[in-house]
C-alpha cells in the first residue's frame, strides 16, 4: 500500500513537472521573441541618428 502510494506521489510531481514546463515554454518564447522585437528597433533608431548627423555634415 505504501508503495504505491510512493508511486502515485512520484507520478503527480511528473505530472506537476511537465504541466509547468509547457506552461513555462510558450512564456520564454514571448521573452525572446519580444527581445528580438527591441534589439531590432534599437538598431533602427541608431541608423535614423546616424542618418541625421550624416545629413548635418
């Protein structure tokens, strides 16, 4: 009885485990995605300033 009560508690932290995981994935891919997002605008940005001072030579 106590065994598979081991069992059983073993299964549920699996369970616990993977259901966090997938629920965690989708969340880090936003992170990264969103970090892309911004290092793209940062390089925009820096492009149009160099732009300007071009322009004011």
């Amino acid at each position: 009885m106590s065994e598979l009560n081991q069992q059983e508690k073993k299964l549920r932290k699996q369970e616990q485990d993977l259901i966090f995981r997938e629920m965690s994935q989708p969340i880090s891919r936003i992170i990264k995605s969103q970090r892309k997002h911004i290092k793209k605008l940062e390089i925009e940005e820096k492009s149009e300033q160099n732009d300007k001072l071009k322009n004011q030579d």
